[in-house]
C-alpha cells in the first residue's frame, strides 16, 4: 500500500502579526472615494484611525492616491480587505 501524499507545506509569512500595514488606494477623484476607502478600513480593522490616512493628487487633478494604515492581524483580513478594495467601482488599483 503507497504512502499517503505529505500535505503541501504551509506558507511562511514575512509578515509578523499583528502589524501595521500600509496599503495604496488609487482611484478617480471623486467625492466619495475618500470616505468610501475609510468605512472599507474600518470593516477589517475596528481600530482604524482614519486621521492617520494620507492623501496624493495625481498631476492632472483626475485622481487620488490614498493611503490607509491597519493593524494587519492575519493573511485572511488583509486578503479580504484587498478583495473589498479591489472589487469597489471607485478604486483602479490597490497595493
């Protein structure tokens, strides 16, 4: 009888958690692009400040880099906060 497949190993994380972690939010300027991102934070990090967010106009004037700070707990909260913001019409591109 063969020996059962080992399982696939766990990936290590770089990250040590809990953590604060900053994460780039960019989108068309729009009045509720802003606010938009805040409550998003505040859905997976309860503790999120928003007066720690900064705020980056393109050249142009047409869009708005926002960056939020949270305290990363897990890869399953900072997956799903990606997702959120990823999956929102409002935002282009989140890193």
């Amino acid at each position: 009888m063969p020996n059962p497949s080992p399982s696939a190993p766990q990936e290590e994380s770089l990250i040590v958690y809990p953590c604060s972690f900053p994460i780039k939010v960019m989108g068309l300027k729009h009045d509720l692009l802003l606010p938009t991102v805040t409550k998003i934070a505040h859905r997976h990090d309860p503790f999120f400040d928003a007066a720690s967010v900064e705020l980056r106009e393109s050249s142009t004037g047409k869009y708005l880099g926002i960056t939020i700070t949270i305290t990363a707990t897990n890869r399953a909260q900072l997956d799903a906060l990606y997702v959120e913001l990823s999956g929102h019409e409002l935002v282009k591109v989140v890193l």
